[in-house]
C-alpha cells in the first residue's frame, strides 16, 4: 500500500499501457487532454524501449 498514491511502472507494464493511452487519444475531444496523453504515451515507450527502466509517477 502506497499511502501518496505513487504508481511505478517498469517496461513490461508501460508496455501493456501503450494500448490503453492510444484508445484514449482516440477517444478524448480536449485538445490540451491529447496533449497530455500524447507526452504520457511518449515517455511509456521510452520506458517500454529501455530494458531495466521505470517510471514513476509521485502522488501528493
């Protein structure tokens, strides 16, 4: 249990994310929410791209 609601990824996991973020930007009418998701998409295939990587994502 992360009590700051980090999430970690590693390569295998950002890998099976790349999916799910490009359903989204299909799916989203927002301009600056494409944005966003377009750089989320970006760094999960750097992740997915480099063996031993993670990403994490810190929580407030």
């Amino acid at each position: 249990m992360d009590p700051y609601g980090d999430t970690l990824f590693n390569e295998q996991e950002a890998q099976a994310a790349l999916p799910e973020a490009a359903e989204l930007i299909e799916r989203c009418t927002d301009a600056s929410q494409k944005a966003a998701l377009r750089d989320l998409a970006a760094l999960l295939e750097r992740c997915a791209a480099t063996p031993g990587s993670y990403l994490w994502f810190m929580g407030d």
